[in-house]
C-alpha cells in the first residue's frame, strides 16, 4: 500500500512537471523557443537534429517595413508594468487596485517585497488584513515566487504551485538551517534527519534547485531586436487561413542507436530514460503551444473578419475573456499565449494584442474599439481643408455624422492629444 501511494506520487511530480514545461512555453517567442530547444539539445545526448536553422535576421531585413497603425512596436516594459498588465486577467475588485499597484511598485528588481506590511497598510489608510490579501493578489502573478517578503517564501511559493505533495513544512526548515545540503546535494542528510525516504529527499532537492530565487529577473525589461511572425494570415479562395511558420512548430529527431544498448548499468538506463522523457514533454509542450495560439488566433480572425477585409476602422473590441470562453480554456492561457506574438498580415507584422482593442461605450448604447476612432480621427485631420481646421467639437460631429460614432468633445481631444496631433489653432 505504502509503495502504491509513493508511485502516484511521482507520477503527480511528473505531470506537474510537463505542465509547468508547457506553460512555460507557451509563453516563448519563436525566437526564445528555439533558443530553449537549443539548449536542451546541447545537454541532451539522444536529440539527434533539430530544425533551428533559420535565419531570423534574414527574415527581419527583408520584413523591415512596418504599418503606421500608432504605437504598436514593442517597447521596453519594465517589470512594473508587466505586473499590471497580468491584473486584468484577475477578477481583482476596483477598490483594491490601488492598493495592489502599490505593493507591485514596492517590490524590488529582483521581485521580492521591500516594505512592510505595516507600513503599506498605513500608506494606503486600509488595515493590515486588506494589505495581506493585496499581497496574495500579486503572489498570484507570474512568475510564482513574485512578492515574497525572503528567500525562503520565494522557493515555498514555486514549490506548491510545482508539486502538491511537496512537505513544504520540512522544505522551509531545510531553506532555513540547511542551505548547504541543498547545495551539496546531500541526500542521506536530509533523509536522515526528517525521517524520509531517500527518494523523496532526492525529488525535494530537485524541486528546490528548480526554482528561481529572482523570480524578477525573469520581467526583466528587454527590447527585441527583431520581430518575428508566428504565423501568416492569407486569403485564399474568399477565406482567411492561417500558415504557421517553421520556426513556430520545430522538430526533434531523436537519435534511436542507444535502443540497441544491451549491456548498460541501471543507472545509465535510468538516465536514458529520463533523458527520452524530456525530449517526449518538449515535443508535447511545443504542440500545446501551437494547438493553442492557432486556435486563438481563427477566433481572432473570426471576431475581427471586418478588420481583415477592410481595414482598421473597422476594428471591433475584444477581450481575452470572451476568447477564452469561447474555446473553453483560462484567460491566463490566452495571455500566455499572444504574449510577444506576432503575425504577418497585409498590412504588415502586427502584435497579436493588437487585435484585443480596449472598448469604449458611446452615448447610443453601442462600443466601438477606441483604437480604430484613433485612427478614424487621424484619418479627418488629415483629409481636413488645412486652411480651415476642425476643432475637437467639429471632429466630434464630424465621426457622428459620417460613422456614426458618438462620443464627447473631450474624448476627442484625449485621442487627438494621444495621436500627438496638436489642436485646430496650432494645426492652421
């Protein structure tokens, strides 16, 4: 019975495992992806090939024009806003939201908290049980171990999001009064002194090495330099398709000789093993990842078919929570998924995010995808007659009676502002 229940043990740690991996890439870039896979191949001796050899810099020079569709080029962004950004996948009430950027601007580089609670409490006039559930918003973030007050909350953290079966009592003393084990990898140490067995102490150990002790490090603010398209969207025979790239969907070939091997110790069947699994998981973690973003974007390409076929007025509003229920899967999953994402479409290489515009609500009732009155206001001013400009009002009545949008003076002047288009006098 005992040896049943250790068993499903390990085979929970190995899901776990491959679900982490899967995650983990699912958020890659093409380019990050290959850059992973590379490694694995370099420790791992049974990847024969893999398909990496493309020339991403090649691609870019001959893809170096990009549309005049606004700010849509990725910029730097930093750890800070990268934590806010994750917040509106949470169902984090209004009132709290000032409060939870304040723990997010509080944290270091590295990620872990640099003030009390206490005194973020006091701050931010709320009492101390509404900053500790602040805090347990932002420790829900990724990646897991964000926001924790030392080295030691940072590794219990990313061990019970890990494994579930991990003692994460007896995983906190060994942090505490034994650091060096860990580092040592001291087995028999450990086993003897809390009373495991030894391959539980071994698979604590892995777990904790697994772990990021700089959880920040890993939002660190990195500009790309270059992008690099996913995927394709096409017209073919009246429809809009979507053609992968090689470099979304790389292949491993393994190298089978080693099945011939008769005559290898235990232990070097084990590590074969071990080694074979992995590549098994990464190929499996790469079509999670594919399987996911395809079908993300033909909803994308579903919800926005007017964009498509005729242009960026005609961009509609769209959330990742109506993706996501949509195909049934989380709204981090579709975060996860678009996050450094790209496409080529016909009117250049566009970040998927770019297709989940911010709704606003007009005085009729109706939404209409603030972006594409961005560009519809820019589009006024510029066929405008330059010796008589419009004003903010007159560009106002102008969207209402030509697209029937109906929005305030004033918001056209935000947008106006945004555009960096200065107003009707400065515009004679």
């Amino acid at each position: 019975m005992q040896q049943r229940l250790i068993q499903e043990q390990a085979l929970q740690w190995k899901m776990n495992q491959s679900l982490l991996q899967a995650i983990q890439l699912l958020q890659f870039s093409s380019a990050e992806l290959m850059d992973y896979i590379k490694e694995v191949a370099n420790e791992n001796p049974l990847v024969e090939d893999v398909e990496t050899n493309y020339d991403f810099s090649a691609y870019n020079r001959g893809n170096d024009t990009h549309p005049d569709l606004g700010d849509i080029n990725p910029a730097e962004v930093s750890m800070y806003e990268k934590l806010k950004g994750q917040l509106f996948t949470l169902d984090v009430p209004e009132n709290m939201l000032p409060i939870v950027n304040y723990g997010i601007d509080s944290l270091d580089e590295t990620g872990y908290l640099s003030c009390e609670l206490k005194t973020w409490a006091e701050d931010c006039d709320v009492s101390l049980e509404i900053a500790e559930r602040a805090l347990s918003i932002i420790q829900s973030l990724e990646p897991v171990g964000i926001g924790a007050r030392s080295f030691q909350e940072c590794i219990i953290l990313q061990l019970r999001a890990m494994d579930e079966h991990t003692n994460t009592e007896i995983a906190a003393n060994v942090l505490e009064n034994h650091l060096e084990w860990i580092a040592n990898n001291e087995v028999e140490m450990i086993a003897e002194e809390y009373g495991l067995p030894e391959k539980d102490a071994s698979g604590l150990i892995d777990n904790i090495r697994a772990c990021h002790p700089k959880p920040g490090n890993l939002l660190a603010s990195q500009k790309a330099n270059y992008i690099i398209p996913e995927a394709a969207i096409v017209k073919e025979e009246g429809q809009w398709k979507i053609s992968f790239y090689k470099w979304s969907k790389p292949t491993i070939t393994i190298n089978h000789s080693y099945e011939k091997m008769t005559d290898l110790e235990k232990i070097e069947k084990d590590y074969l093993k071990e080694k074979r699994q992995q590549i098994d998981w990464l190929n499996q973690a790469i079509s999670y990842r594919v399987n996911s973003l395809e079908r993300i974007i033909r909803q994308v390409i579903q919800k926005q078919f007017m964009y498509f076929d005729k242009g960026v007025e005609w961009l509609q509003p769209l959330t990742l929570k109506e993706v996501a229920d949509e195909l049934d899967i989380s709204i981090s999953t579709v975060s996860r998924s678009i996050q450094n994402k790209y496409i080529q479409t016909s009117s250049g290489v566009l970040p998927i995010k770019f297709f989940f515009p911010r709704g606003i609500e007009q005085k009729n009732g109706k939404t209409t995808a603030a972006f594409a009155i961005k560009q519809i206001i820019a589009t006024i001013i510029q066929t405008e007659d330059k010796q008589k400009p419009l004003s903010d009002e007159g560009i106002r009545q102008k969207l209402s009676d030509d697209y029937d949008i109906d929005i305030a003076r004033r918001t056209v002047m935000k947008y106006r502002k945004q555009l960096r288009i200065p107003s009707s006098m400065k515009r004679k």
